[in-house]
C-alpha cells in the first residue's frame, strides 16, 4: 500500500523524525519498490537497528543527509577518534 503525503493528516506538513518505507517513499515522490532499490544500491542509508526486524524505520535526518551529500559537522572526527581511543600513538616519544 503507497502512501501519498497528503493523505496522512495526522502530522500535517511535518515529516516525522524516523518513515518507514512507504511514508519516506511517498516522501520522495518514488515507489516503495524505487526505494527498496536505493537501499539496496546505497543511494539510501540502511534501516535503524533501533526498531524491530518487521517494522523497519528510517531516521529522515540520515536520509536527507545521504541524499544531499552532506556529512555532519564534527561527528567524523569525533568517530575517528572513538576509533583510535586506547590505542598507543605510534610516532610520538615518551616525555622522560
């Protein structure tokens, strides 16, 4: 069943923070087969781990970020430096 954006009253002109595929494919004016395709191509980002296996949802921030290829300011760095925590530098000297 295809959701169109203007059937769904309940949240007005406000896309929610997280769609399933339906809603985010009504969203993007594209079929829910369209967007099972730009996931699978990457084009999309995967479903939030979050939420149940038969009940996938997509956080609409992280889907407009991939679409407009934007990252977020800072969390890289910040990932990369979770990545290397408790890891000895490699070129730097003890102080003696």
């Amino acid at each position: 069943m295809t959701v169109r954006k203007g059937d769904n009253l309940l949240r007005g002109d406000r896309t929610p923070a997280y769609v399933s595929r339906e809603t985010g494919a009504a969203e993007l004016q594209i079929s829910p087969d369209t967007w099972d395709q730009w996931v699978k191509d990457g084009h999309l980002p995967a479903p939030c781990d979050a939420f149940p296996t038969g009940s996938p949802r997509w956080r609409w921030e992280d889907v407009d970020r991939k679409l407009s290829g934007r990252t977020v300011v800072g969390l890289d760095a910040a990932l990369k430096g979770a990545a290397n925590f408790g890891k000895k530098p490699g070129g730097r000297r003890d102080a003696a």
